[in-house]
C-alpha cells in the first residue's frame, strides 16, 4: 500500500491527486490565456482611441503599490535624475 504522499505507484490516491491538481492547473492556464488575450484587446483600443500603452501601463504598475513605497520609489528617482542632472 502506497504511503500518503508516495507518488511513485501510478495506482492510488496519490497519482489521482496529482492528476487533478494537473488537470485544474491546465484549466487556469487556459483561463490565463484568454485573459490575456483580452487584455491585449483592451491595449489595442485604447491605443486605437489615442491614448499611450505604455503609460498607461506604467499607472497599472503604481496603482499596484503600496503609497509608502510608491512615495519611496519616486524619491529614490528624484534623487537619482538629481544626480544626473535630469531634474
């Protein structure tokens, strides 16, 4: 009798663990797939109305932080373009 966990013996509950953790990973991946795609989609017609991808892709990316890190990114940035004499 396979132990718990024992995914050497492709009968018992182990193997058909595995299967379904497989099949349920497979499923998300085709989700992702198709989220992406629309994402792509909705790129296309913002760039189609006028509007910068790439900006707006930089404002996903700050919305995503936290506001303390955020405020110390854009310092260590200021500093930096400072620095360079950029500012």
């Amino acid at each position: 009798m396979p132990k718990q966990g024992d995914v050497s013996s492709a009968e018992g509950v182990a193997a058909d663990e595995l299967k379904q953790f497989i099949e349920r990973i497979e499923r998300l991946e085709e989700e992702k797939a198709g989220i992406m795609g629309d994402i792509k989609e909705v790129f296309a017609e913002l760039k189609g109305r006028g509007f910068d991808a790439k900006a707006v892709r930089k404002i996903i990316s700050i919305r995503k932080q936290d506001h303390s890190e955020r405020q110390e990114q854009e310092a260590i940035l200021e500093l930096y373009l400072q620095a360079l004499g950029m500012a």
